[in-house]
C-alpha cells in the first residue's frame, strides 16, 4: 500500500543482497581463523615434548620434504631446547629430544649397490614373523621401527610383528600402546609379568610365532628399502643360512641415518667382545658377486632371519645366559660348528642406533651377568681355546657360570665340530695367542704404577694409561715375535710424523711398518720407524717422545715367555 514501493523496493533489495554477502564474508573469515587456530594448537603440539616422555604429538604423521629427518638428515637441536635435550638423552641414552620430531614414516635414501635392485625375486618367498624386544624404549624410536618394517615390507611376506614388552615400566607403553597398536593389524603385544632380558624375551616371542621364519630386529631400528626379500631368499635357498642385514649407523645425536660401507663382517677377540672387521681378500674371491652373502664368523646379534625349524633344531638360545651380552657370539658359534652358515646380506640393509652405553640396569649387575654369559660360551664351545679367555680373566677362573650339562649334551647330539675346526675354517686371520709371543699381561710403568689400558675401546681409539689393578682384562697385552704391541686384537701404531702425540690402537696388519716396537734391555718400548719411545705423559693416554731414558719412558711386561728378553731396570 506504500505508493514508494516500486522506488524503494531496488534499494531494499540491494541492502538485502549486501547484508546477506557481508554475512556470508563474516561466518567464512570465522572458519578460516577457526582453521588457523587448531592448524596452531596442533602445530605447538608437535614442538612440545609431553611430561611423559612419550614424544610429540602428531608424529604419526606421514612424512613430508619438509619434515625433520626426512630422507635420513640429522637434525639439529635448537639451543633453546638444548636442556631438555639432554635431560631425555639420559631416559635413553639417545637423543629423545630430535627422534621425537622424526616421523615414524620418515624417508631414506635407497643407497643399495645398483646391482642389487637389478634382482628379481620370485614371489612366493617364505613369510616371516617380525620379533622385536623392548624395555622402557622411547614411543617414537619403538613405533618407527614398527612403521618402517610395515612400510617398506611386501604385505604377503610379512606376517606378524610381535613386540614383547620386558616388563616396561614407562606409563605410556602399557594402556596407550595397546590402543595405538590395536589399528595395526599385523602387529600384537607379548608382556613378560616380570624382567626376563633380551634372550629369554626372544623366545617368548619366538614361541608366539606363526612364520616358517622368524627376524629379530632391535627395537631402534629403521628398515630400508627392499630390506626383507634378499634375507627370505637366502633362507628358501638353504634352510641352514642364517642371515644378517647390512647394519647402517643411525646417529644416537642427530639421527642421521649413514650407510654401511657393505666391506666389514662379524669377529670377535679373546676378551669375546664382538668385532667388526674388513673382509678378507679370500672371501671376496670365493663370492664372485657384489650382491652375494658374506660369511661373517659372528653376528652382532640384534638383527638377523632364521628358519624356524631351524633355529629350534639347533637349540634356540641358551635359556640359563642372563638379560643380554654373548648370545651372539654364543649362536654365531654353535651355527658355524654345527653345520649351518651364517651370513650378511648386501642388499638388505637396516638403520640401528647405537649407542655408547645402556639405559637400563642389570638387575645382578652388568659384571656379573655378562662375565657368566661368556664363561657359558667358552666353556660350551671353545675346548682348549677357552684358556686364551680365561688368560685375559684370571678372575673368573673360579667364577660360577651354571649347569652347562644341557647345551653340552645338545653339541653332542647335533655332532657338532670342535671350535679350531671353527678357527682354521671359518676365521683362519684371526689373531691366535701362541708360540709367537715373547710377552704378556700387564705394560707396567714402574715409576707410577700406571699400565696401559684399552679402556675396553676399540679399533681406532687410543692407548690409554690408568692405574694397574691385576684384574687383565682392559690391560692384558702381548708383545709378539714380530714386535707387535697386541692389545684385545688391536696394535699399538703410530703414524704421526711429530713426537708428543697419542698412540692409536689399529687392526693388526703383521707388516711392521707404523706397527714395529722394539723392547730394549733398558725397558723402553722404541717405535722402528721413527726412533722415538713410548711416554707414560702427562694425561691418560700414552704418547710418544723422543728418547731420553728417563723413568715415564720404562716399561716391563707381568710375564715374559722368553727370559732373555725381560728388560734389565
């Protein structure tokens, strides 16, 4: 009834239109604040390390280029976050801090020989259960072993993963977990009610399994591409190989994942630490092929794939050796002395982050357990070639190592070869305790009472100097006929072209050289090459000086095999 109606009703229209578009303007820029403030929230999540120690959250994520640690890059950790960094280093003895941030579906770099991705394998390869032991391991280390062997397996070879918790006591690895693993549908939990170790936890897992083959992977791990096919191959092949990955180094600091130089086996030395050595020329020869196993005398013993009525012929693990240390060297033996083979695959490769010592505790002590560990080994496997292991320790000569009747009527049984069959064949290069040598035990210093001491380090570290105990072990030294400062299976080199520096403890070449020491009757100890005499110094490691016959440059050996040679001091 308005006669303005047909003029204002435009107006109104457009007003309508406008109110309506400022509307719709108002609720869309009130999503997309929404959207930024939980995209912000999840962001600050994923920066922050819950109170719990369970890891960021979010790091499920699938991986991304621009994620930390893709492509197996370290990551650095920011100086701002460097406390807590070392706080959760100790939880682990890793950093927590930076594995955290990784996702669990990180990317590597397939870094394989070319030839290898050249094999075809055929398809109906054996299936395997995965078996992996944990013990308080951190959530992002442990589910990304778990995702990486799920991503980067063929679903019809993987069967099962089963994780065995060893009695964790870490809040999140109990209800949190099982919901976590309850999506994954290869994967289940086996929990010990009590602590039981690395070996007995094994075969809990192990009696679970439902594979013609069993893997054992350590529970900081990451599978690498085509890792699983070359290991079932060889077990289709022969039954009796038991075989090993190339183990590539994940950084315990930054996580950088580093490849394997693909040239190094398993060995051991008399103290039985196990070794990583290069491979010999022979072996290489007998192989003929770059992607073909290389006989490795030992294991390191995290990783390897064996057939399952194999590994219950031969007899499982020894179930009397305590938590962890010498089933390696304990298996390794019994396999090669018993008729089996064992072997590294080059094709497979496997990340694992190793660490410079243990985050747990042994619950009768680290000495005690590893010292009856290996006794059980010597004394089941080793015949006569045991007093090489009791010489290094003397103290264990009347140490109990339990009832060994069982393993000892198991060797019996399988007719097991006695262990110099094992030296002669299997490792003939090894360093061997015998008529060469014209001097052992301890490298003493007189004027201090400092010996030379190992520090229980390895190839490329240095000599060291710490006060004489009468214990061996980190101090048992040879002096051989071909002037060789022996120690663990290491000798004394030097190849500085200035006096005042470190002695370095490398592989025994048996070519002289940076490696010749002559023992003179006035006790010193003179590199050939140079001239120049071992220094007990200043600081804990041994240097060598120029000659000047005073009292930090004698040295005599606790026995010498041929009298004529101990030094007059």
């Amino acid at each position: 009834n308005n006669p303005d109606f047909p003029r204002i009703c435009p107006k109104m229209i457009l007003w309508k239109r406008n109110i309506r578009r400022i509307a719709i303007v108002v609720v869309s820029a009130s999503i997309a604040i929404g959207f930024i403030v939980i995209i912000a929230t999840v962001a600050r999540a994923n920066r922050r390390t819950p109170p719990n120690g369970i890891g960021p959250v979010g790091n499920n994520l699938l991986g991304g280029v621009n994620q930390p640690g893709e492509n197996g890059q370290g990551v650095a950790v920011p100086p701002e976050y460097l406390d807590e960094s070392r706080k959760l280093f100790q939880r682990n003895k890793f950093n927590q801090w930076v594995s955290d941030r990784i996702s669990l579906h990180r990317s590597l770099p397939d870094a394989r020989i070319s030839e290898c991705s050249d094999i075809k394998y055929p398809h109906d390869l054996p299936e395997t259960s995965v078996i992996i032991v944990f013990h308080n391991e951190a959530w992002s280390t442990l589910l990304r072993t778990v995702h990486s062997v799920i991503d980067r397996s063929p679903s019809h070879l993987l069967n099962e993963i089963i994780l065995v918790d060893d009695n964790s006591d870490h809040e999140e690895l109990h209800s949190t977990l099982d919901k976590y693993v309850s999506k994954l549908s290869k994967v289940k939990i086996v929990r010990n009610k009590a602590r039981e170790g690395l070996i007995r936890s094994r075969l809990n897992g192990f009696a679970q399994a439902t594979s013609p083959t069993v893997t054992f992977l350590d529970a900081h791990c990451e599978a690498n591409v085509g890792w699983l096919e070359p290991l079932l191959y060889r077990i289709k092949q022969n039954r009796t190989a038991v075989v090993c990955p190339e183990i590539d180094v994940i950084s315990d600091e930054t996580f950088e994942y580093t490849y394997s130089s693909g040239n190094v086996r398993g060995s051991f030395n008399w103290n039985l630490n196990f070794r990583w050595k290069a491979v010999p020329e022979y072996e290489n020869k007998r192989r003929g092929s770059r992607t073909a196993g290389i006989r490795s005398p030992t294991m390191a013993g995290g990783l390897f794939t064996i057939h399952s009525e194999y590994f219950k012929e031969i007899g499982l693990y020894d179930k009397e050796m305590e938590i962890w240390g010498g089933e390696n060297l304990e298996i390794s033996f019994r396999i090669w002395q018993c008729g089996g083979i064992l072997e590294i695959m080059p094709c497979s490769h496997v990340g694992h982050v190793f660490r410079k010592s243990q985050p747990y505790s042994f619950p009768k002590g680290t000495g005690e357990t590893l010292s009856k560990n290996l006794q059980r080994v010597a004394e089941v496997w080793m015949d006569d070639y045991k007093r090489y292991f009791y010489k290094r320790q003397p103290h264990l000569k009347t140490h109990a190592f339990g009832d060994i009747s069982k393993r000892l009527e198991l060797r019996k049984k399988l007719k097991c070869k006695s262990f110099d069959w094992y030296i002669k064949n299997v490792v003939p290069e090894i360093f061997r305790p015998n008529s060469s040598i014209i001097a052992r035990g301890e490298l003493r210093n007189p004027s201090s009472g400092d010996c030379i001491d190992s520090f229980g380090a390895g190839e490329h570290a240095f000599a060291g100097i710490y006060k004489c105990h009468g214990q061996m072990g980190n101090q048992y030294i040879i002096y051989t006929k071909n002037e060789e400062i022996v120690i663990e299976d290491n000798c004394f080199d030097y190849a500085n072209s200035q006096p005042s520096n470190k002695v370095k403890m490398l592989d025994c070449h048996s070519m002289k050289g940076n490696q010749q020491w002559v023992h003179s009757k006035r006790g010193e100890l003179i590199h050939a090459p140079t001239g120049w005499c071992l220094d007990r110094g200043t600081e804990k490691y041994a240097v060598l000086n120029t000659c000047n016959s005073g009292p930090s440059q004698k040295w005599i050996f606790s026995e010498y095999l041929e009298r004529n040679k101990a030094p007059q001091i």
